[in-house]
C-alpha cells in the first residue's frame, strides 16, 4: 500500500527499507545506525516522540540533528458536510486526486 499511495501522490523519493540494511541496536540506537547507513544526518520526527520513546540526548552524541514536527492537518474540500481533519489518504486522494501532493505541502487549501 505504501508504494501505491507514494505513486499516486507522485512522490520520487526512493524507499529503503530497514531489513535490507542489516544494522544492529535497539530503539534510538537502532534508529541512528539506520540514519548514518542511508548517508543522512537529520532524523524527522513527530513532538510526541520526545515523550514517548526518542533519546534527543543520543543522537546529539551521534551527531544527528532532530528536527521535531508540529503536524497540522491540511484543510481540503471533502464532499459531505463540514471538514473532517486527520482522516487517512484515501480520504485525501478520493477528495483531491492529482493536487493531493500540493495539499499536503501546502500549496492548495
């Protein structure tokens, strides 16, 4: 499903997945190995991460930049009644077809 949705949002990006990098540790441990084995040096995360599971501490010891997201849902015309925030991107793509993308960069409101 992920690749169908990255398709139908147009999204290049290539995707790498964890199991094909064979890199060891535990939680933010594991989490910095994967991030230093693709070449990357900032790790994307929600707020809530930070109180959850996330050690901010380790990886600064790693050298790897936290930029934390404050997510606010997009709003975009839905087809009955008022808007609905934070529903699935099925619900986005079947409201908005091919400007899904610029809605969720928010280029469309």
């Amino acid at each position: 499903m992920l690749q169908f949705f990255v398709n139908a949002l147009g999204i290049q990006t290539p995707i790498r997945y964890s199991s094909e990098l064979n890199v060891p540790g535990v939680a933010t441990e594991r989490l910095a190995n994967l991030i230093k084995a693709v070449g990357g040096d900032t790790y994307l995360s929600g707020a809530y991460a930070l109180e959850a599971y996330l050690d901010a501490d380790l990886l600064e010891r790693e050298d790897i930049g936290l930029d934390l997201q404050e997510w606010h849902a997009p709003t975009y015309p839905q087809l009955h009644g008022e808007f609905v925030a934070d529903l699935s991107i099925v619900d986005l793509l079947m409201n908005c077809g091919p400007e899904s993308l610029g809605v969720l960069c928010g280029q469309l409101t």
